[in-house]
C-alpha cells in the first residue's frame, strides 16, 4: 500500500469512528436489520444466559 492509500483509511477510519453512532442508528432503524441481530444474538448461549433473566426480571414496590 502506497502513502495515499494509507491517509486515504485513515481518514476513512476516523469519519466511521467519529460518526458512528448516527451511522448504528441508520442502520438499525430498518426492522429486519434489528431482527436479524436479535436472533443472531440470542443463537450464542453466552448472550442469551446472560440476557434472559434480566428481561423478564420485575421490581417490586
């Protein structure tokens, strides 16, 4: 990789880092996008042991 092509991923690199939240909020407005990410995540028993019981988890007064 030459020079330009490296200052040319950083600036890259620092525009995604720096906007990146607006840009996870672009993405995840489309439903089957969120959808998608919902059953990916609950697929790995790591995430969904951890998850599960804080969901449905009520606080009483």
């Amino acid at each position: 990789m030459n020079g330009r092509t490296w200052i040319f991923t950083l600036l890259a690199v620092l525009v995604l880092y720096r906007f990146r939240y607006r840009l996870l909020n672009e993405v995840l407005k489309r439903e089957s996008v969120r959808k998608r990410l919902v059953q990916w995540g609950m697929s790995i028993p790591f995430i969904r042991h951890r998850l599960m019981p804080t969901l449905f988890l009520q606080k009483y007064k």
